[in-house]
C-alpha cells in the first residue's frame, strides 16, 4: 500500500512537472505568435503607406497624362486652322495674282 502511495506520488509528480513544461511550451509559443502578428502588422503597415504613395503618385500621373494629352490636341487643333489659314492666305494671294494679271493683260490690249 505504501509503494502504490509513493508510486503515485512519483506519477502526480511527473504529470505535474510534463504540466509545467507544456504551459512554458505553451507560453513560448504564445508569445512567438504575438511577436509574428506584431511584425506581420507592421510589414502591412509599411505596406499600406507605401501603396498609398503609388497611389497618389499613379493620381498624379494620370493627371500628367491628361493635361499633356489636352495641350497635345490643342497643338494639333492650333496646327490645324494654322494650315487653313495658311492655305486660305495663299488662295487670295493666288486670286489677287491672277487678277493683277488679268488687269495687266487688258492694258496691254487697250494700248
């Protein structure tokens, strides 16, 4: 009766102390977890203002991008009625030509 008391003693012992060694176990992994959570936010915390600033840089752009486009269609409109007016020029150039030829002519056959 006394060795099955002290064999339980010694059984209640070792359960107490693997008890002990799986809740420090247990607390290590607890803590190892936390610590990867803390640097998981943090790495998304980087994460998130860096995407924020291609964000705003990627607006910016596209802003770029549109105004230079509308400068661009306003050169080629500018081009445009440039080339009209050049050619509308060289039209009355080419009318006032043929008609100081045509008075030219007529005076010559008056004389």
């Amino acid at each position: 009766l006394e060795q099955i008391g002290d064999d339980s003693k010694q059984a209640l012992q070792q359960l107490q102390t693997q008890m002990e060694d799986y809740k420090e176990k247990a607390r290590r992994e607890v803590a190892d977890a936390q610590r990867q959570a803390k640097d998981w936010a943090s790495e998304a915390e980087k994460n998130s203002g860096g995407l924020s600033r291609l964000q705003d840089e990627t607006q910016r752009l596209r802003h770029a991008l549109q105004t230079s486009q509308a400068e661009r269609d306003t050169a080629r409109l500018d081009r445009e009625l440039m080339a009209q007016r050049l050619q509308g020029l060289e039209q009355e150039a080419e009318n006032r030509k043929r008609s100081q030829d045509d008075k030219i002519r007529q005076l010559k056959s008056l004389e």
